[in-house]
C-alpha cells in the first residue's frame, strides 16, 4: 500500500506538471459546456415540456471527460512507458508494475471525478441544470460507463507500440464513439436505425445510462448490460495481450 500510494501521489504529480493535459482534461469540459450554454438555441426545449437542449448535452460532455482520458490519455501514458523501458524497470524492484498500472488507473479515475464535479457544477450555478436527480443511479451509470470506456483503454494501450501509437489509436476509436455519444447530433435526434447501433457503443449506452440517472430514472438493463459487456470483453482481452515490456 505504501507503494501504490507513492506512485498514485507521483503519477498525479506528473500529471499536474503538464499543464497542457491537465486543462484539456480538468478544465476543458467545464469551459465547452459553458460556451455551449451560451448559444442562445441551447437553452431551448428540445421538444414541447422536454428538456432544454443543455441539459441533455450535460451527460454528453461528462461522457467525453470519461472518453478522452481512458482514451487518450491512458493508451498514450502506459505505452510511452513500455517504449521507455519503465515498466520493465519496475519489475526487478519490490514494487510491481501491476502497482503502476494500478496507481495510473486511480489517478486517472480521480481526475474523471473532479472533472465531473466540475461539469456539473457549471451546468448548474450558470445555466440552472438540475443536479442528478437519482445520485446513486447516477453513480452506478458512470461506474459501469467507466469500466467500458477504460477496458477499451487499456486494450488500445496493449496493442500500442509507442506512446504516438497509443494516443493514434485511441483517437481513431475516440473521435467515432464521440458521435454515437451524441456529441454532434444528440441521441434523442438520431434516426432509429442510428440510434439502435449507438445504443450497443460504449459512449451510447454510458450516456443513455447517465441521461436516465439526472432525469431521476434507473438505467436501462439494456445500457448497463451493454456496457459490462464491453468491460469484460475488452477487459479479458486487454489482460491477454498486454505486454510489459
């Protein structure tokens, strides 16, 4: 334990010290829905006693902070980290690189947190987006969409060669699963046919999950049951292919 928390500690550093990643991860999805708020047209109903369109994108943008760094992020780091022999390194010490790995996974999932209390923070003091309005479906929706999105992450980072392969790879899985997550047209306008297929996506079916907790409701078997799918596929297969050095 000693170990895990002096890596967690360490790799938060690091983390913190590249200011470039720490605002597009912290800070970024704060700022996008603040200017997203600020289009006129978002503050409108998307139907007749439906919501406004902001707050259906508010589960979209904490969907993207959960995307962008499990994969972007995490592929790039844990690949760059076999290119440079650390992980190799690590294992004749008495701290395993599975503590690494573990310690990467913790600093990650706290920053996805403090970047979601961010979001919702915004969405609520400036545009007067209710908070979830079922928290603990809330909570069971993001763990299961987490557990999705970083087994894919970690699969991408044990195919990836190279930090740059990682970080090519997650953007051409990332950049698609942004539009089944109704980043550029929201679910509720997608044609039926585009709407079933984002419903078996990892980013569909996390922010279906996450819509139905704000609006008070419990996810969808079919979202959670998607997605642990997702999880345990990609996360067995990631498990078999991952490579230490």
């Amino acid at each position: 334990m000693k170990g895990l928390c002096a890596l967690t500690i360490s790799e938060t550093r690091l983390f913190l010290r590249d200011r470039a990643s720490a605002f597009y991860t912290l800070a970024f999805p704060a700022l996008l829905l603040a200017v997203l708020g600020s289009i006129p047209f978002f503050g409108e109903p998307v139907a007749p006693d439906g919501p406004r369109l902001i707050e259906v994108y508010v589960p979209v943008v904490i969907a993207l902070v959960l995307a962008a760094v499990a994969l972007q992020g995490l592929p790039s780091l844990l690949a760059s980290y076999r290119e440079q022999g650390v992980l190799r390194r690590l294992r004749v010490t008495p701290v395993r690189p599975e503590t690494l790995l573990t310690a990467v996974l913790i600093m990650m999932l706290g920053v996805t947190a403090v970047s979601t209390v961010l979001v919702l923070a915004v969405g609520r003091i400036a545009f007067g987006v209710a908070l979830p309005a079922a928290p603990l479906a809330f909570a069971v929706a993001l763990l299961f969409t987490a557990a999705a999105i970083y087994g894919l992450g970690l699969l991408v980072a044990a195919v990836a060669s190279t930090g740059r392969a990682g970080n090519a790879i997650g953007s051409l899985v990332f950049f698609p699963m942004l539009f089944f997550g109704g980043m550029w047209l929201p679910r509720d306008a997608m044609p039926t046919l585009l709407r079933t297929i984002s419903d078996f996506t990892p980013l569909g079916a996390g922010v279906g999950a996450v819509q139905a907790a704000s609006a008070g409701a419990w996810p969808q078997l079919v979202h959670l049951g998607v997605l642990l799918a997702w999880a345990v596929a990609a996360g067995a297969l990631a498990a078999r292919l991952f490579r230490w050095e």
